[in-house]
C-alpha cells in the first residue's frame, strides 16, 4: 500500500503552473489491530531481531515470507493483549521499566548500561527496548489477573498425581522437549479438522525426510514458543498433558512423534532430552511474611508501590506486619494468616522474591519488590534446617498441576481473545 503526502505550505502557496508535488515514502500499514496498527518499520524491527534470535540458537530460517507471516501473527497476539491489558487499567510506570531492566541485567551478570550497549549492538535503540520491556511487562500482568490467579490446586489433584510408587516416579520424570502445534478452532468443521490433520501429516513427512524441527516449528507452529524453534524446554511430566506423558514415554531422546491429537488440535513432539530428578536432601527453609499489592484499574503499580512504602514506614514505627497485612494485602489466603507463608524451600516462590527474601536478616523488611504476581512487602521471621522429602514432593505436585492448568487456560484465552479481535492483513498490499 502506497500513500501520497503532500507538504502542507505547497498545498497553500504553490503557482498555478507548478510541478506536480513528489510522492513521498511514509511508514507503510501491514496491519489493523481493533483501533490500532502494526507497520512495516515495525515488523521488520522485529523481523531483524528474531532472525538473529534463531541464527544464535542455531535454527535454520524458513523462507522469509513464511518467517514474516509467522511473526506478524505473533505481534498482533500481543497488541491484543497489550490493548486489553491498558483498556482495564492496567499501568506500568518508568520505574516499573527501570526495575524490570535491573532484574534482566541481573540475571545476565551484566550493568544496564551493558545491557542497553548490547540490544543497541544488536540493531534495538533503548527506546525501542524499553517499550518492549513495559509492553512485557502489561503483557505478564494481565495474564497474572486473568489466568495465573484464577488456577486452583485441590489437595485430592495433589494426592492424585503421587498415589503410588509407579506415579509418584512417573512425576519425577523430567522432559526437554520441543513442539509443533496446528490449531483447530473450537466451532471447526469436519473440513476445517480434515485441513488441519492433513497439514499436520504433511509437517510430519518433512520431518521423516530429514527437515529441521526448529525450521518446521518455526514455518507451521500455532504455539506459543514456535519463534524459539517449538523449544519449550525442561517440564515435569506432571506439568505436561496426559497425551504428551504417553507418548514420551515411549520415545527416547531424538526421536520425533507422531501427530497427535488433542482437545485443540493436533501436535508433534520432538524428545530432545530426559532426567530423573534429583533425590531428596535437607535445605534452608525460610519462614516468611508478606503484604501483596496487586496493579489494577482502580490502582496503578507506582500507587501501590508508594502505599507498599507507607506500611513499611508504619511497620518500623511499630505498627503489627500481620494486622497490616490482614488489611491490606491481596493474597486473600496469607492475608487471613496474617500474611504468613509458613516455611518455605529453594524454587518454591517466584525468583523475584525468593531473591528479595534471600538478601534479607531476620525480621528485616524489604523494600516493594516486583514479580509478575504484583508488588510485595516482604518480612523473613527465621530460617531452618530441614529434610523436606515428602513436603517438596507434595509441593511439586502441586506447581506442576498449576502450571498445566495455567497452560490451558492461557492457550484458550488467547485464542478467544485472538477470535474477538478486529483484524486486518495488509501484509500482501506492502510486499
């Protein structure tokens, strides 16, 4: 698509006699998102940015126009929610950026600066990374409200999974795996289900014939990590589907499955690797107590970050953490315990705030403290020795069941979001 722009003083002063006025270049539309757009500038920022992604990881690329499309679906998935996410109050502030860009450096053993000489190395100036930090940012709290919190866990799940011996192995199994993913739309017709079947084959014969996974993950994939080469990654067979455990069970590192069908559609594995956990050892424990803020509509992160300070300066004046806490926070269940979170072990929390809860002394008080559940007063009351075989057993059960769920979940919401979504393609007019 091509538009014409004209100086606004030639369309004001020009002669009657003049020369017709230039045509010049302006950024090109290559989608419409609801009342937004995505333009090409953007799209071949991201482009450029996910080609060296895939180079580093050594996935071959697909054809470019394959690759263009692919992230294109991509983007427009995450301006929805980014869209829904300001629509419903949500807020992030500078600050919030600036904390985020500090935990990223961070978790890289580098300084901001470094971290902002080595995007802009990379083709990314600091603006442009940090808008892509905050709109991460909105992203992860809105799936936090949505999804995240809204996942329960009952303790018959719990005692389901470890019932037994053979089960309880069973969810020791550890998995690395990649993912290829055709999805098949809720409402789909036999046709629509035959096509996406018949795709699905067609993927698996290329594979069979020798084609690169990541590549193919890469063109095909309808999942959420197709951009990283279909990786998903270390899991817990318990955070995996009852469909994938059974087929990777069978598979030994390397081999490819069949396709596969699930409530969504149709998937193929790729086994990259396999562990049993780690036996059992004593750890430090941590008896810890916090007050939980959560970003909203009604409240943005820099208004609950300075409340967060107000109860922290009443809390070392003398005021009592758990009547505060009682009051205040908005993790519902430690709120009615006075915030208490009881004992807790390595790779329990978010590493946010086990990280805040490390650094602190006994009855020290953090500052707030950021993680994608939302701002956190934090309190450590002591620290113990402890073998926590059955405990930790018990308590990896229970994330593993949680992040299943959130992973459905999440898959659905997405597509409906997707489905609601006014979009669209101009991509076709712009190549």
């Amino acid at each position: 698509m091509r538009l014409r722009a004209f100086p606004l003083l030639f369309l004001l002063a020009a002669p009657a006699v003049a020369a017709p006025p230039p045509v010049l270049d302006v950024d090109r539309i290559v989608a419409v998102v609801n009342n937004d757009v995505i333009t090409e500038t953007e799209l071949d920022a991201r482009l450029d940015e996910t080609r060296r992604s895939l180079a580093s990881q050594q996935i071959r690329l697909p054809p470019d126009d394959v690759l263009r499309r692919q992230l294109l679906e991509r983007m427009i998935i995450e301006r929805v929610q980014v869209q829904l996410a300001s629509q419903t109050g949500i807020h992030v502030t500078d600050q919030d950026v600036d904390n985020a860009l500090e935990t990223i450096a961070s978790r890289n053993k580098m300084t901001v600066e470094k971290l902002y000489a080595t995007v802009t190395r990379e083709g990314l100036d600091r603006a442009a990374y940090r808008e892509q930090v905050k709109n991460q940012i909105l992203i992860q709290q809105l799936v936090d409200r949505e999804i995240t919190s809204r996942v329960t866990v009952t303790e018959s799940e719990v005692a389901n999974l470890l019932e037994g011996e053979q089960q309880r192995t069973r969810a020791e199994e550890e998995y690395n795996i990649s993912h290829i993913y055709i999805a098949v739309p809720e409402t789909a017709a036999t046709e629509q289900v035959r096509q996406a079947k018949a795709r699905a084959d067609q993927v698996l014969r290329e594979l069979r014939e020798g084609g690169d996974f990541g590549q193919a993950a890469v063109s095909y994939s309808q999942g959420p990590d197709a951009l990283k080469g279909g990786s998903i990654g270390w899991r817990n067979s318990g955070q995996l589907p009852e469909l994938f455990v059974a087929a990777l069970e069978r598979m030994q590192p390397g081999e490819i499955s069949g396709v596969l069908r699930g409530p969504n559609g149709f998937h193929i594995l790729k086994l990259n690797d396999r562990r049993g956990k780690e036996g059992a050892q004593a750890v430090t424990q941590t008896h810890v107590r916090h007050i939980l803020l959560k970003p909203s509509e009604i409240q943005s992160a820099a208004e609950a970050r300075s409340k967060l300070e107000e109860l922290r300066d009443r809390i070392a004046a003398g005021e009592d953490f758990g009547e505060l806490a009682r009051t205040y926070s908005e993790d519902t269940v430690s709120a009615a315990k006075g915030g208490d979170l009881g004992w807790v072990a390595p790779k329990q929390l978010v590493p946010e705030f086990e990280g805040a809860m490390n650094g602190l002394a006994t009855n020290q008080l953090s500052d707030p403290v950021q993680t994608p559940f939302g701002l956190h007063l934090i309190q450590v009351l002591g620290r113990r020795q402890q073998d926590v075989s059955e405990e930790r057993a018990r308590q990896a059960a229970r994330s593993q069941i949680h992040a299943r769920k959130a992973d459905d979940r999440y898959a659905q919401w997405v597509r409906q979001l997707r489905d609601e979504a006014y979009v669209e393609y101009l991509l076709d007019e712009v190549n």
